[in-house]
C-alpha cells in the first residue's frame, strides 16, 4: 500500500497554492522562489528565519515612537501569514 501524499504541484513536492502564497509574501526573494520550484526543505528555513527577524522589540519600540504604528501593525499581520505558512511546511514535511 502507497501512503506517499498525493503532489498537486508537478515535481516540486510543494503543493501550488503554497507556492503561490509564498512568493506573494517575498515576491523579490528569487532564491525563495527557486528553492520553492525545488522542493527544497531550505524553504522551512526562510519562513522560520523572517519570523524570528520581523518583530524584534528594538524596532517595535523605535517605529512606535516615531509615529508609525500602521507599520507596526501590517509587519504582525504579514508575520502571522508567515507563521501559518511555517506551520503548512511543517505539516507536508510529516
């Protein structure tokens, strides 16, 4: 019996729409994009990395202090749209 995941995405072993939304979140990152069109797990390792740099407390403070809070607020949102692809890379890895 053949328990391998069924692919959607051809021979990249990602499934497309993931694909496509992660180069929506990096659309300038060509590395990103061929390792995406590879398969490679290195992707795991982007996706972990921007979480990890997004919202460090140093820059928080500075753009609140400046003024900008909007920013504050969209760099969340798109760091929860990455933690939520993170947790769909984890989840085709098992």
């Amino acid at each position: 019996m053949n328990m391998e995941k069924p692919k959607t995405e051809g021979e990249s072993g990602y499934p497309q729409d993931f694909i496509e939304r992660v180069k929506a979140e990096f659309p300038d990152s060509e590395k990103l994009h061929q390792a995406l069109e590879a398969g490679s797990d290195i992707v795991g390792r982007y996706l972990n990395d921007y979480m990890n740099d997004s919202l460090r407390p140093e820059n928080i403070a500075n753009t609140l202090k400046e003024g900008r809070q909007q920013e504050i607020l969209e760099a969340a949102e798109k760091a929860t749209r990455i933690q939520e692809l993170y947790k769909e890379f984890l989840n085709q890895k098992k």
